[in-house]
C-alpha cells in the first residue's frame, strides 16, 4: 500500500498537475480603448493571484472562470496602462483601458508613413513593433526550420505533367504574423506560400453529386511579371453541419515540459483548448495524457456534456521537467485505441513547442509509429504554440505523417478560428489522399511553375498509386494553389536552358491546336473509409483576363501570394513591391467580416517598415 501510495504522488509530480481550484463563478465582459470606445482584442485577463488568465477575442470579449477566493481582476495589454479591477458581487465587468503616456511618446517608423503605436492594431490580433501580450523573448532562439528549395520552371515540351498532394496547413501564416507582431523579420525558411494563401477563406462553390469536393479554375495576368499569366486552382470540400458529424474519440496530448513555461505556451495551450471543449457534444469522449519527463493520463475518457470536468484537468496542468514526447505519443494512441469508436472521428491533439529530447525522438522512428497508428485508424493533429525553441519542421512532418491538421496558434483569437470558425475542417476528414495533377498543352504553354508546395510534390506516377499517401481535406476545408506560366512564344530570362534533344520530337497535332484547351486538371480522392481512389477531371481554357477584372478572390490570393514571394526572397519575385501587395490587396477586402483580410494588409506594412521600404499614398488607397 506505500508503494503504491509513492507511485501515485510521483506521478502526480511528474505531469504537473496542480491542486485542484474549485471554480465558482464565471465573469464575463468587454475591453475597449478609453479614446476610441473600440474594442480591444489580445486583453490578457487574470484572476489576481491564481494561474487562471484569458485573452480578449477581436470584438475585445472575455469569459474567465474564477476561484472562491478571488477579490480582483488585472487587464494587460501592451501599450496601455494595466487596470486591476475589484470583483464585488458582479457577474459582468466592462473595462476601458487607456494609453500609456510613456508608450505615446514613442512612435513607429512603418516605412509609409510614422504612427502612434497604439494605432496599429488589428482585428484578431495585435500588429505592434512592441511584443504582443504573449511575448516572451527566447534566450537563445534555437527554432529550426526545414530548407525551402524553390522550384523553378519546368519545360512543358520535357515535362508537361505535374503532380502534388492537396495541403491545408496553414502554420506559416500564423507563424509569420507573430514575428512581424515583434517586430522581426521571419526567416525565409519559415515562408511556406501555400500556407499563406491556404490560410484565408475562399467563395469557392459546394459540391453537388457524389464528388465530396468541388474544382473551380481561373486564368489572369501575373503582376510581378509582366506577360506571365497566373492559374488559380481552388478545392472546395462539403461543408458538414456540426450535429451531423461522426461521434469524436478525441485524446488531448499535452507537453507539460520545462520549454513550455512562457506564458504564450502552457498557458495558451490551456486557453486553447478550452475553446475546443466548449465546441463538444454528448457524444463526444475527451482523454488527457501530458507528458514531462514521463507519460501519464490525467484524464481518461469524458463525453462532451462534462465540460467543466474537463476544463479543470486542462487548467490544473503546469510545466516542468524534460521531454518524453515519444513515450507520451504511445500512450496517447494506446488511450486512442482501448476508445477506438467505429466510423468516428479519433483522434490524438498534440499541443507543442515540438521540443521532443527525450524517449522516441529519432525522425525515422516517430514518423513510423504514427504512420502504423494512421493506418489502424487513428489521425494525429498537431499544435504549435510558443517561440525561441519551436521546432517547425518536426510539427509539420508529425501531422503530415498522421493525416492530421499542422497549425500555429500565436493567439486566443488564432485559437478560436481552429477550434470554432473552423471545427469541422480541424477534426473530420472528406475526403483523404487528395492529389492534384496537371497536364500543359505546349501550344500555348511554354513552361510552368507551381508557387510554392515544395513539400508536397509528387512523382507522376504516384498520382494513380492508391498506396502512396497524401493530403486530407476536412469538412468546409478549401484547397488554393497558384502556377505561374509563360504562355507559348514569349521570351522570358525564366525559361529553363537547355540543349535540344537529338532523337526526340514533339508533334502538335491539329487536335491539341483547336482545342482551345491550356491544361487538363485530374483530381483523385478516396472516401475516408474507402481503400480505393476516385478521379475528378476539370478543362482550363486558354483565355486569360487583366487582373483587374479578375475575382476578388483572385486579386487577394495573389497579393498573398507576391507577399510571400518578397519574404521569402523569391528568385521569382520580379517586380514585386510591397505598395503593390497592398494596393491589390485593400483592392479585395470583400466579404471580410472576421477581419483576416484587413489584418493582412497591416502586415505588410509591417514588414514593409522592417525592410525600409515606403508605401505611396496611391498604394495605400
């Protein structure tokens, strides 16, 4: 009975799990700027005293949970003067935050033009040379990404078909904001163009019939460029009401580690999947493992009517130790399946900095177990939060690997669009091994190039092969991809140079002339139960129209798209400027009720201002 009695408190010690707080009632209300009376998102508020603390969301709305004891709330946020206010008997505390006076005093030199600090702010989140309330700043940064080797052009004669698995991450975006929010240039290795353009939301049309995803196509002229034409390709996977989807067998894999400390890791893991809890039904089963050190399950599994039983195991969770991630992942799989739910949604959520140092660490190893997992039936998806350590390339291989979702979730509003405005895409699939291939006509395509994507290309033959493995599209998820092409007969310094062939020759029959055919697109998906593909086939037109009359759409993927390219460095970029992001972009902002778009814009001229390039009047217009 000792024995045993020891065990228990070492495990107790070892996942880090606090005494448990009795909450007794929860507070809710609105922050707003004392100037202005605008909301203010990104508000951290804690309960003086405790370890409980939330953010405000892009309309500056909270909701904490208090403890018995609690006598007062403290409101933070850079830039204003912090309030702490007494909690009485009141049941709803609205709060107006006023500038500081010293903050006021500095200013911004954004490169278009020198603003207040406290002016550049953004719907879901801060956009500040000053840290955001999550900032920490990492001493020393040791966060690794994996190189991007762009791919050039590819000669239509030599190569007329390309192939690529279908991507819905959109980590980098995510990832990129929060360094620009700190006033730091991202390293063009975290620059991943797919996940930035895949990152807004697109009027793509649903599917009819049986196909679970639609295929829409459009052609225009590339700005950076000129003569170049762009080819938007987007997916779009059926929507599925949130009370029709399958019962969710979900396990919570949480690192308590000694790393995750800082306040925008644990912490902000713990506000996360808060908001997760709140999305699930009774249906739904909920287990926790953390692990730090060692593994162990904090909570076994709960259906989803118990959210409170939930959320206490989540917020009782603090970090410390070293990292047993391979040990933790097992057990989490092994609570997976002793859960497993036939048909059902099961699922393991890793939330990390991806700093595994301890047990199965090794790439090979990790990356094999999740495979078997995957094909046992069990997706993985994958978390990144924090700075300084984030292990970027470990994260996205893990999620690839596990047929799972890889975001980065910098803040509580970035955490609510994983979890809320998009629940269903984040935890039902619709389609899986999605794979997209294209075949130029060399009538009227000399070569092509797909803008970004590196990760994910695909040989030719492996389209047809039901065995190789590629991306999954979830519930409402959208595909966007965008090739640049010379189109036949131009010259370009982008041309691939090479010696002509000897013994081979290409004949353009009258057939492929008259067509008035650019490409051909195939898609070919598998119904997430089936073992077998399906093919989708889609012809592109050769007509281009100027990228003014171009959808709105397609002016703001390819504003995101150019931004990149200027991130990243781009041997392509030709004559890409931040002014002309901006321009297409603010030219585009239709339909942008959360505020995504208009944040964007605020980006770029943050980075513009880090790069110390101006912006014209005429541009920002």
């Amino acid at each position: 009975m000792k024995t045993f009695f020891v065990c228990w408190m070492l495990l107790g010690l070892t996942v880090g799990v606090r005494a448990q707080t009795e909450i007794v009632r929860t507070i809710t209300g609105i922050v707003t700027d004392h100037s202005t009376n605008s909301p203010l998102p990104g508000v951290t508020v804690v309960a003086k005293g405790t370890n409980r603390g939330v953010a405000t969301d892009a309309k500056g709305y909270y909701s904490i949970g208090v403890p018995k004891d609690t006598v007062s709330l403290v409101f933070r946020l850079v830039g204003y003067r912090t309030q702490e206010i007494a909690i009485g008997k009141r049941q709803s505390i609205n709060v107006t935050l006023s500038p500081d006076g010293q903050a006021l005093k500095e200013v911004v030199v954004t490169g278009y033009k020198v603003a207040q600090k406290r002016s550049i702010t953004g719907s879901v989140g801060p956009i500040n040379s000053r840290p955001s309330p999550y900032y920490r700043p990492p001493n020393p940064s040791t966060e690794s990404y994996k190189a991007i080797e762009e791919t050039g052009f590819q000669d239509v004669r030599r190569q007329p078909v390309t192939t690529f698995s279908a991507d819905v991450d959109r980590a980098s975006y995510s990832n990129i904001r929060r360094m620009l929010n700190n006033a730091k240039r991202p390293p063009k290795d975290a620059v991943r163009l797919e996940e930035m353009i895949n990152y807004f939301s697109y009027q793509y049309p649903q599917p009819t019939g049986e196909a679970p995803v639609s295929i829409t196509t459009e052609l225009a002229e590339s700005p950076w460029n000129p003569g170049l034409q762009l080819l938007r390709i987007g997916l779009q996977a059926r929507r599925v009401a949130n009370d029709r989807l399958p019962p969710a067998n979900l396990v919570f894999l949480i690192d308590v580690s000694g790393s995750m400390s800082d306040e925008n890791k644990l912490p902000l893991v713990q506000a996360s999947l808060n908001l997760l809890v709140d999305q699930l039904r009774p249906i739904d089963r909920v287990a926790i493992v953390v692990y730090a050190g060692a593994a162990g399950l904090v909570l076994p599994p709960t259906p989803g009517n118990q959210p409170q039983r939930i959320k206490d195991a989540i917020n009782q969770l603090h970090a410390g130790g070293s990292t047993a991630g391979g040990a933790g992942i097992e057990l989490a799989y092994k609570v997976a399946h002793d859960n497993l739910v036939e048909k059902g949604n099961n699922r393991v959520i890793l939330a990390t900095d991806g700093d595994f140092n301890v047990g199965i660490s090794g790439d090979g190893e990790l990356q094999r177990l999740i495979e078997q997992e995957r094909k046992k039936g069990v997706s993985l998806s994958v978390l990144g939060f924090g700075m300084g350590n984030l292990k970027d390339a470990n994260l996205e291989t893990l999620a690839d690997k596990g047929n799972g979702n890889y975001a980065y979730i910098d803040n509580l509003p970035e955490a609510r669009k994983v979890f809320i405005t998009e629940f269903g895409g984040t935890l039902f699939t619709v389609a899986k091994d999605v794979k997209l291939q294209l075949e130029f006509n060399p009538v009227y395509v000399q070569a092509y190039r797909l803008l970004g994507y590196e990760n994910r290309r695909l040989n030719n033959e492996d389209f047809k092969d039901d065995r190789k493995d590629a991306g999954d599209l979830g519930a409402g998820h959208s595909v966007t991809a965008i090739y640049e092409l010379i189109p036949a007969g131009m010259t370009s310094p982008y041309l691939p140079k090479r010696d002509s062939l000897k013994y081979q020759t290409l004949v353009e029959t009258k057939a492929s002339g008259q067509s008035g055919e650019l490409l051909t697109l195939k898609v070919r998906y598998k119904q997430p139960t089936d073992s077998v593909s399906r093919q989708l086939e889609h012809s592109v037109q050769r007509q281009a129209v100027t990228l003014d009359r171009a959808s709105a759409d397609f002016r703001f993927a390819t504003a995101v798209a150019e931004f990149g390219l200027l991130l990243g460095e781009s041997t392509f970029k030709g004559s890409a400027q931040y002014g002309q992001v901006v321009k297409l972009a603010k030219g585009s902002l239709n339909g942008d009720s959360e505020g995504y778009r208009s944040e964007f814009v605020r980006m770029v001229k943050t980075a513009a201002g880090l790069s110390s390039v101006s912006i014209t009047d005429d541009e920002d217009k």
